[in-house]
C-alpha cells in the first residue's frame, strides 16, 4: 500500500468505503472536545461520519479503532498524549488553512474540490515557520512549564486571543456540535 492514501478501512475482514475528504475529519474536531458526550457518543458520531455504509453492531468497536487509526494519519499515537491542549482545531483554523494553504502552494485549500484527510495532516506536518508554527511552539513550552524567551513573553502578551486556549462549553460551541449531531441521525 505504498504511497496509496486508503478510500476503505478494513472492518472485522471486510474493506468499508470511508469519507476522506480533510473537511469530513475537521467537522469531527468540535465534537470530540465536547465534554457532555461520552466517549461511546463520539465514537458512534465518529463512525456515522468516516463510514460511507452502515456498521453492524458487532464491528463497532473494530470501526472505531480503525476511524481513529486514519484521522491520526495510519498511527495509533505511541507516545503519552500532552496533559495541556495545544492545538484546536476550530479556533486555529484562521492560522491553519492558510499555512498548509502556503504548504501546498495553493490559494484556499477550502476551495478545492477535495483533498485527502492524510495529504492534509502531511501538509500540517511540514509546517515550519511562520504564525501557526509559532504559536504552537509556545502553547508546547507554556505547557511543559519551559521558560518563555522575552520576545515569546511579549508575543503572548499581545496574542493572548491566539495563544491560550479557552474552555468551549460555551452556549453557542454546545448549540453547533447539538445541530451538528442532529444532522448525522436525522439524514
């Protein structure tokens, strides 16, 4: 499977087409950060998103793993997760789309027709300069307790909206991952 990106998973044995555009997997983001779904909430909502066909009940769990193994790109993540948040995808969006924009050497990555979640996430990761890559580098060593440089003290002073990350249990977060939940059972 060398340089092929996956249009299916494979389920309990089976291959299930799965939606792969970069949009379908970003529209996920909010949900998984609400904390009034459990985990078998967003599983399912997941599911109902990546699978293109239904899933019998029997292949959940294996649906499941194998959804979270393609949003994290083909890796069940190894290493422990970081205790402090430090990207957001709903609010970065703003300094996202136009660094991968740039990394792709396209206008709007938005305005294309379609782009795989893993082209996507591959663009993300070659990110190395620039407002996205700063600020992710200073929600990293905020989180680590490292010492902050002057100009990094001063940068965060004056971004503070673009740095910290602010809990979303806002009325308006819950109200669009409810829409958003409702759309999926009621298609």
């Amino acid at each position: 499977m060398i340089g092929k990106l996956p249009k299916e998973l494979a389920v309990c044995g089976k291959n299930l087409p799965i939606n792969t555009d970069f949009r379908q997997i970003l529209a996920l983001f909010p949900m998984f950060a609400d904390p009034k779904l459990t985990d078998t909430e967003k599983a399912f909502v997941c599911c109902r998103r990546i699978y293109r066909c239904k899933i019998d009940a029997s292949a959940f769990a294996d649906a499941t793993i194998q959804a979270y193994r393609f949003i994290d790109g083909g890796e069940i993540p190894k290493s422990e997760p970081e205790k402090a948040k430090i990207i957001d995808w709903e609010k970065d969006e703003k300094i996202i789309i136009p660094a991968i924009s740039k990394t792709l050497g396209v206008i709007d990555v938005r305005e294309l027709p379609y782009l795989h979640w893993w082209t996507f996430l591959g663009a993300f990761g070659e990110i190395g300069e620039g407002i996205l890559a700063t600020v992710l580098n200073l929600r990293r060593k905020r989180a680590a307790g490292e010492k902050l440089d002057k100009w990094e003290e001063k940068y965060v002073r004056r971004n503070r909206d673009l740095i910290i990350i602010e809990s979303r249990e806002d009325e308006e977060a819950l109200a669009e991952t409810e829409a958003f939940i409702k759309e999926l059972f009621h298609e």
